[in-house]
C-alpha cells in the first residue's frame, strides 16, 4: 500500500485527514483549519483512495475550487437534513452563484443574514421570515460539515453575516439555477414539515 511508504509524520497527518473526511464529508482550502488539510488531500489523493476504496468511498478533489468532498460509491453517507435545512442550503446555493458571477474565485462569498430571509419569503414558502431557532439550528448543520462560517455572534440578526465556502458546489451540483429553484418548488409542494427529514443533496 502506498500509505506504507508515507513517513512517520505524513502517517499521522493522514490519519487526521481521513478522520475528518468521514466526519465531515468536505473540506476546502478557503477555510483556514481545513487548509492544511486539503493540500494534504490533493497531494496524496492516491493513497487515500487506496485506504478508502475497500469501504466503498472515494476522495472527489475540485482543484479548481480547491475543495475535497469523501463520497460513498453506493450512496449511503449523503447527508440526512431536515426540511428547513434543505432550504437554506439550496437557497445560499442560489445566493452563492449569484455572488461569484461578480467575483472572483479567490475571493470570498458573504452572505448576510437578511438575504436568506428575503429570499425565504420571495419563494412563498411561508407569509413570514424563517423561525429564528429553525435557522440558527440549520446554519449550525451546514457549518459542522464546512459548507459555510459564521462570522458574528448573534446569527439570527438581519445583518450578521455568513462565509459560504467552495464546498456548497460539490453538495448542491446543479450549476443551473432553474433546476435548484424547481427542486424547492417541489418541497414547497410536498408541504414537509420544517423538522422533517428529507433526502441529502
């Protein structure tokens, strides 16, 4: 195995890096405590592949976003989110595309606060702003597998703001804008409960 020939030091890095591959499916450059770790990832893409290949997974690299998603050849570690997590990240999905057409790929994403809810009420899902303790909750999912950061303390205010890292566009694929308005038409639709879980992205 190719890992037999890292030395002591690059051993334990990849334990490291594996590690929080299975815990959080992604990392990227652009956030500061996986940046070590994704050039980790790119540059020993083979011996991670080699380790994970008998489990079923294998390590997406996006060099040009430079960021790492660990997937599942059969399909069963996708993300379980509940409804109203789905909807935020679909809609930060929507934000982020909008953004980077006026940036560039070094450039980092924010998103405030007040976007998301105006986009929320935009959409109809409902005649009022998102629950504050619903979005909280769904900012916290979306933050522990490293597809955004909050940058203030008080997240549920109209102008704190939010990071939305590369890693959104290796969850939510559709670089078509009119598919991921359709796919929250259909939860719309479906009338889901907010808690509710629905399928990964």
């Amino acid at each position: 195995m190719i890992y037999d020939s890292l030395s002591i030091k690059e051993k334990d890095e990849f334990k490291k890096v594996c590690n929080k591959l299975l815990s959080y499916c992604l990392i990227c450059k652009q956030k500061e405590d996986t940046k070590k770790d994704y050039y980790f990832a790119e540059g020993h893409k083979d011996a991670i592949n080699e380790y994970f290949e008998p489990l079923g997974f294998e390590l997406e690299i996006n060099k040009s976003i430079k960021a790492a998603q660990l997937i599942n050849k059969f399909g069963n570690n996708k993300i379980s989110l509940k409804l109203i997590d789905s909807i935020t990240l679909l809609i930060l999905r929507i934000l982020y595309q909008e953004k980077m057409q006026e940036l560039s790929l070094s450039q980092v994403v924010i998103v405030e606060i007040e976007e998301i809810q105006s986009r929320f009420m935009a959409l109809g899902f409902k005649d009022r702003l998102m629950d504050k303790t619903l979005l909280r909750q769904a900012l916290r999912t979306l933050k522990k597998f490293n597809i955004i950061e909050t940058l203030d303390r008080d997240i549920t205010l109209s102008d704190a703001r939010i990071i939305v890292y590369p890693t959104i566009q290796m969850i939510v694929r559709s670089e078509n804008i009119t598919s991921i308005y359709e796919k929250l038409e259909t939860y719309k639709r479906k009338g889901v409960k907010d808690d509710e879980e629905v399928n990964g992205d």
